[in-house]
C-alpha cells in the first residue's frame, strides 16, 4: 500500500513539473481563493438601485454576504428561493443568491447561468473567477498551474483547476474568458492530484 502512494505522489510531482505556466502570467492574489470576497469586485451589467448577495441562511442578520450602497428609505423583505447558485449541501446556508432592486422591484438571480448575465461583462479578475465558478472552476494560489492569470483587452486568461469524482480528481485547465461575451474556452493541461481512497459522509 505504501508503495502505491508513493508511486502516486511520484507520478503527480512529475505532472506537476510539466505544466509550464509562461512568465507573463501572474499569481492570483490569495484573498482571491474565497469566494465572498469576490462579490464587491462585481459591476453589474445592468444599473440597479440596489443589490445584495445571500445564503439560504434562516436568520436574515446571518444571511447578507454582501450588500450594495441602499438608499436609506429603501427595504427589501422577500421569501428566499428554494435554489441558488454554488450549491454546496443540502439545508441552510448551503447556496447563495442574489437580490436586486430595478425601478422599485425586486429581481433574483438564483442559479449560475443567471449569476453570469448579472455580471455581463467581465470588467476584472474576481469577475472572472466567480464566471470561472459557475463553470465548475476553481482556483488554488498554492500552485501557479492552479492559481496564475493574464489580463489583455479582449480576454482574461487563468490557469484553474477542477475537482471532480470519488475518489476525488484535481486537474489543472488554461482557461480563456471572452470579457465581452463572457463566453469560456478551456483546454486540459492533464490529471496532476489523485486520492486513493473514497469517503463519503
């Protein structure tokens, strides 16, 4: 058993060695690896006079991730949705949504593809790594084939990661963001991290 682990780790050192990040791509600020620091960053893409980013949490105080700069007369007390986006468990304070005001009315967004059209346009990074989410990516600042990235005036370039199955899989994608559009390519840069149990609670 231990000769397997440690081929397994052997194996995922030499990947990692071959992933080339070119030096014109720069770290991926740490603070940037959590994503409720990432919603201030974001410009909608369409004007509201209000807007605020939720988790299904029950208590209300315990429930604002985020909120914009509200007019002062201004209140918004509506139902929570059943579903949101970056759903992570089932029960409270396990996906987020967002509430907007647009002409004295309420607006939700609850689920990824919506979370995409409130950003519109990608105007900076953390806009790029929520859309990046949404797709299933996820950065680590740990590594730089998991956590560099490259702004140009058409697009914003990332190297991600993703993780997926039981046992669980990490693997590293160049990502390429149309900041217009909003619209992701992705290419494989290969399997670089492989758990050799599976646990599930």
């Amino acid at each position: 058993m231990k000769i397997i682990i440690t081929l397994t780790l052997i194996a995922s050192s030499l990947l990692s060695a071959q992933i080339k990040v070119p030096d014109d791509y720069k770290k991926i600020p740490d603070i940037l690896d959590t994503t409720e620091y990432l919603y201030p960053f974001i410009i909608p893409n369409k004007e509201y006079a209000y807007w605020r980013v939720l988790t299904n949490d029950p208590d209300p105080d315990k429930a604002i991730i985020y909120e914009s700069q509200a007019p002062d007369f201004m209140t918004i007390n509506e139902p929570v949705p059943e579903k949101g986006f970056f759903q992570k468990c089932i029960g409270d304070h396990c996906f987020s949504y967002i509430l907007a005001c647009k002409k004295e009315r309420p607006v939700y967004f609850s689920n990824e593809q919506q979370l995409r059209d409130f950003i519109g346009t990608v105007d900076n990074l953390p806009e790029a790594i929520l859309l990046a989410k949404t797709y299933g990516y996820s950065i680590d600042t740990q590594n730089r084939f998991t956590g560099s990235y490259k702004i140009e005036d058409q697009s914003i370039a990332m190297y991600v990661l993703q993780a997926k199955g039981c046992p669980l899989t990490k693997e590293s994608f160049l990502i390429k963001i149309n900041r217009k559009t909003g619209k992701l390519e992705a290419k494989s840069n290969g399997i670089f991290s492989k758990s050799e149990d599976c646990t599930t609670l």
